[in-house]
C-alpha cells in the first residue's frame, strides 16, 4: 500500500464552490459552514448571504459579487499561493447555477477546487410550500424557463413539473401548456423567496395563472410548481401559516441580550431585529467592585446575588483582571434572578443554588430567599452587585429577613445612541409589526431615541408596571405575558398571532400583517 503525500492529504490553497441553499441561511451544509470557518477569502452576494458570514473567521477577505456577476479569476488564482478561497452560490453550484463556467474556468486554469453541494430550490421550495414534490406523482421534473424554447415537450409530464426563472412569464407558460394538452385546470404553485420570510405562494390553475398573479406582488427569485401534488399544499403547509411569519418585530435589547429571544421569534417565522436602547458602562470609580471582590474571596459574604447577565459579565470581567476564576466561588451561595442570569453563571463555571421557580424578578427571588438563621449562617451578609439605576426592592426584603446587604454598583447603564435613520422611521411609521418591550426602561429609552411605534405596531409587554410605563406614553398594550419572562413574552406574541391570522381565515380573507394595515388604521390609548 502506498502511503498518502501530506501535500494531498491538507491541500494549502484551493477553490471551494460551496451551495449556500435556496435562501433560509441555516440550510447551508455542514462541509460549507466548515470550509467558510477556514477559508481566507470569501466571494459571495453579500445582500443575498451575508449573515453567512458569521461562520468565517474576523479576518476573512470579503469579495462581494451581485447576483448573476462573474467571480474574476484573479479572485481564484490566489488559491495557487496557498491561499483558501470559498465561492458561495445559490442553490446547488451544479443545477441551473451561473457558477459552472467559473468552475470551468478553475478547472482550465489548474486551480485546485471542490464542489460542494448544496440544498438546490427544486425540492427546498416545494417543501416550504408545502407541496410534496413526489409522493403520488410518477415523474419529477425540473426545467429552467430561460432555456425552454417549446413547451410543448413538458405538457406530457404526468407527475410534478418544477419551473425555474418562471415569474415574468409565467402566464404565457400556463396557456403554451394547455395549448400543448395539459389540463386547464391543473393546479399550479408560484412561489416568490422560496424558503426566506419573505415568502409567498400563489395557488391557480394553468388557465388562471395570469388574474392571480396580477396583483399577488411576487418577485424574483420565484419557482413555478405544476401538477397534482400543488392540492396537497392545503393540508400541508406548515411554513407560511407560522403564527408570526413575516412579522418584522422590534428587540429594543443589544444583540447579545436577545439572542437567546430572537431565535426563539425566529422560530414562530418572525424576523426579529435588535434595536439597543441602553448601552452598558463600567461604574465612574473602581475601587468600589475592588473592594466587593476582594470581600467575596476573604470570606465576608455568604450569599452572592445576581440580578442580570450584565451582573454576570462584570464580575467575571473584574475576575479575569485580577487572575481568578470560579474556582473563587467556592463556599459561597449563589442566586439568579431568572434562568437567562443563571445561563450566564453557568457558561462561567458557577452553577447557581438558587433560581426562583415562579416569576423571575427581584419579587420572585425574595419569596424564595432564606431567612437569615444565625444558627445555620455563619456571615449574614449578601452581595448584591447590580446596575447604578436598580431599584431598592431586593434590599429592602433582604434586610427584612434579616440579612445585610452590600450594594455595590458593578455597570452603569446609559441611554444608547439613536438607531439609523431608516429604523427610526419604521418605528414611527409602521415598518414594524411588534415591538417587544422588556421593562419600563426599554419603553422610556426606545421613545427617546427613536420616537414612539406607530399605531398599527403591536405592543407586547412583559408585566404590568412595562405595561403601565406604555401606556404612560400613549400606547395601547395589546399583548402581555404570562408571567415576567423574555421567552413567556414572544410565546403570548405568537399565540396573538395565531389568533390575528385565524380570525381573518375564519372572515373569508388573506392573513395581513399589522404593518400592511397603516392607512386608515386607528389606535387610542387605554
């Protein structure tokens, strides 16, 4: 047996022409998102992949290149100096894909280069649609608009017909088949943004395509769908019926504070942008945090309280400045106010004693705190590092169960920067569906720096004294959670939604986002 050259076993430079999928960014393949983790240069639409990017590496080359633009061999020819080189293309880089003479091209250079596939739009958006593309059906077909010539050839396919580049002339395809001898009234599906929130189906027939597309507002990319299987869609969808889909809903929290909550939107089919409303500062003066730190490692407390993720942050950022880690936790209890703060201790190494098990607020904490116990606690001190606005309710019910309290300021909160314009202007002019608002402060900061939502917007509001804050401003409180919680917040969001869309359906009419209903829309505060 010969043994493997090393040079072909980790080849230095190459090309890799990687199928980033139809559009849903988390449909990229595992051996894509691998080759972006080590590439050193990307060329890709950045419009329409860009938050693929989050899987390269900080100091990756970023060549952008617009749908349908050629890649310039230069681009690929530093593959030969060593360099790793990814070409991100839509879909599958081998079906119907405009990358094949760059591939060639690659191939004619001796550039060395791998293909990998990627989840082509012929099956990807069917089944976001809800259309089985095979089951039942005796042939799956799938052509490119642009280079069919006589349809007369595909009016004979007995089973599912899939249609790319179909859009503009989609009505004239619905009569050249019935021309040719297909069914009139064979059903057929045009999707627009296949797989993307942005989606959206019109269900027809062949000899109806051209009424129901006139107004429908489809755009490219769009795939054309024709056969039986289109029926089941009724029974089958499941993308676009989501309780949220399409909804643009507004995170007034930094990106790190509301990933967790995004993702959670994201998956009723929202499209959640985080829109800062404070910005987090280190306190004026050290010595105070010195002083909570050094205490909290010579033994001066018996309990540590930790009421927000930012809490979490700064301790273990003045932690990691002196050399300790949370090995310095040892003997102390730890408490969080709610299961995001204990998610943070955790992700640090400390495993808290104590999470309230009902509301998740200072309120919640206190009802489940020990009462000092001179017999069981050896110190009776606690330390509460916090932000410099915090309220006094935590130490005032501390105190009164007869523990001392060392309140310490470990981050100052400000009020953020005004968003872009063109987020400002959303907010004001009904751009967005939803607005979720996390506490009174979110409310307060979020009208300072960018105005008050608009009246269609839906104002989600995570208890009482948020809602109270709203509508102190003049907003209507549509929705509010259950119990005072981000994820209980986006939950009650989606069953409002759920509601909004079945009312419509059960009224005979298409489901309409908030932001689709602005003019004539009026809203007073309660």
């Amino acid at each position: 047996m010969t043994a493997a050259s090393p040079a072909f076993e980790h080849p230095s430079g190459f090309v890799a022409f990687v199928g980033a999928g139809p559009g849903d960014e988390s449909l990229l393949t595992l051996r894509g998102a691998d080759l972006l983790s080590r590439a050193d240069v990307v060329a890709l639409d950045r419009q329409a992949f860009g938050p693929l990017l989050r899987h390269c590496r900080e100091d990756v080359e970023v060549v952008d290149v617009e749908s349908g633009e050629a890649v310039s061999q230069d681009t690929f020819a530093v593959a030969k100096e060593g360099r790793r080189v990814v070409r991100l293309c839509h879909g599958d880089p081998l079906f119907f894909s405009p990358v094949e003479e760059e591939i060639s091209a690659c191939a004619q250079a001796e550039i060395p280069f791998e293909i990998v596939p990627g989840v082509p739009a012929a099956t990807a958006v069917p089944a976001y649609a809800g259309i089985p593309a095979t089951p039942g059906a005796s042939e799956f077909r799938v052509v490119d608009a642009a280079r069919v010539e006589d349809w007369a050839a595909h009016a004979s396919c007995t089973g599912t017909l899939v249609i790319y580049n179909a859009l503009a002339e989609a009505p004239a395809i619905g009569k050249a088949l019935v021309a040719a001898g297909m069914a009139a009234g064979t059903p057929v599906a045009v999707t627009g943004h296949g797989t993307t929130t942005r989606q959206n189906t019109v269900v027809s027939t062949l000899n109806r395509l051209g009424p129901d597309l006139k107004n429908a507002g489809l755009e490219e990319p769009a795939m054309m769908v024709v056969g039986e299987q289109v029926r089941e869609r009724e029974r089958l969808s499941w993308f676009e019926t989501k309780p949220l889909f399409g909804w643009r809903v507004l995170v007034p929290r930094t990106k790190e504070q509301a990933a967790g909550l995004s993702e959670q939107l994201r998956s009723y089919g929202a499209v959640p942008e985080e829109v800062p409303t404070i910005s987090v500062e280190p306190p004026r003066t050290p010595q105070q945090m010195d002083r909570a730190i050094k205490g909290l490692v010579t033994g001066r407390y018996e309990w540590v309280a930790f009421t927000s993720v930012n809490a979490v942050k700064a301790v273990r950022e003045k932690f990691e400045e002196y050399g300790l880690d949370a090995r310095a936790f040892a003997g102390l209890k730890v408490a969080a106010v709610g299961d995001a703060t204990a998610q943070a201790l955790i992700a640090f190494g400390v495993r808290p004693d104590l999470v309230p098990t009902g509301e998740q607020s200072a309120a919640g904490l206190l009802e489940e705190w020990p009462p000092y116990d001179s017999m069981l606690d050896p110190i009776n001190r606690v330390l509460l590092p916090r932000a410099d606005i915090a309220t006094d309710t935590l130490i005032a019910g501390l105190v009164e169960l007869g523990w001392e309290c060392d309140d310490v300021t470990a981050y100052r909160t400000v009020r953020a920067a005004p968003p872009p314009a063109p987020i400002r202007e959303a907010i004001k002019g009904g751009g967005f569906d939803a607005v979720l608002f996390t506490s009174s402060s979110t409310v307060r900061n979020l009208v300072g720096i960018a105005g008050k939502p608009h009246n269609v917007t839906v104002i989600a509001a995570i208890g009482p004294q948020t809602a109270k804050t709203a509508e102190e401003f003049g907003l209507r409180v549509d929705v509010m959670a259950e119990k005072p919680s981000a994820s209980a917040l986006a939950a009650a969001l989606a069953e409002y939604g759920a509601k909004h869309r079945q009312a419509a359906i059960s009224a005979g009419e298409t489901p309409r986002k908030p932001s689709q209903m602005r003019r004539g829309a009026r809203r007073r505060a309660k």
